[in-house]
C-alpha cells in the first residue's frame, strides 16, 4: 500500500474520486495531522463522514475535518471497470496506456508513477474523468 507523500498529494487532488468515497471497513485514510489510519467501523463513525470531511458537533459548535482517501490498487481496478465490458478487457487496456507516452510529462505512465497505485490511479482519472497529472494537479485533457 502506497503510503508516500506524492501518492498522498495525488489522491488530495483527485477530487472526483475524493467525492465518490464511501467509507468501508480496510480503507486506509490520511487524518488532517497527517497520520494515516485505516477505516475500522469500532473507531471510525461513517455516518459522520461527508465528502471527505468527518462533522464533529461540539454543543453549538460544527467542526469539519478533512480526511483523504488512500484508495488501494485493488479499490482502483475496480473503479477502472466498465459496466458490460469484461475485467481482462480493461486490464489490456491498462497496459496499452502504460506503453502510451503521457503527454504531461515526458515518459510513459509506468517510468512517470514509482507505484501500481499511482499507475492505477493516473489510470482511472484519465478514463474515467479525463484529468491527466501535472506533477502537482489533475489537469483537464
């Protein structure tokens, strides 16, 4: 499991995948200190988590906390599905875009991304919400 600083600025910036994050048992999040936890629902309250962001209510008071997603390749793959198209067709797919040179940066995705989620991830963003990363952003295609 990824757990580096860039991976971490990288899935902060994934803010389609970000919004889409449904807190489950195993996943594996960066507190607003930085710690990273994983999801246990005995710790972890989900009806408390929105968007990222876990409400804490302190009598009048509504505290948000910023929680970021560190979804695992696994989580990834699956999200790189295409409803009616088979699993092994999209892992072709994959590996077609892993020799594609990435247009923003010089390389190919599997020389540019030091791990499979990071692959995984520039994947999924750029099929599925047509971002590429910059080195510091998801850009529009």
């Amino acid at each position: 499991m990824d757990r580096s600083p860039r991976y971490r600025m990288m899935c902060e910036q994934a803010r389609d995948i970000q919004a889409r994050w449904k807190p489950a048992y195993g996943d594996f999040f960066v507190h607003a200190d930085g710690r990273i936890d994983c999801w246990i629902p005995a710790t972890c309250s989900g009806r408390n988590l929105r968007r990222g962001f876990e409400i804490q209510t302190e009598g009048s008071l509504i505290r948000l906390i910023k929680h970021v997603w560190l979804p695992r390749q696994d989580q990834l793959i699956e999200m790189a599905q295409t409803p009616g198209q088979r699993f092994d067709s999209t892992t072709q797919a994959f590996y077609r875009w892993t020799k594609t040179p990435y247009q923003r940066l010089p390389g190919y995705p599997n020389q540019i991304f030091t791990t499979m989620e990071q692959i995984w991830l520039a994947f999924v963003m750029e099929v599925k919400f047509h971002r590429k990363w910059t080195g510091t952003r998801w850009g529009a295609i």
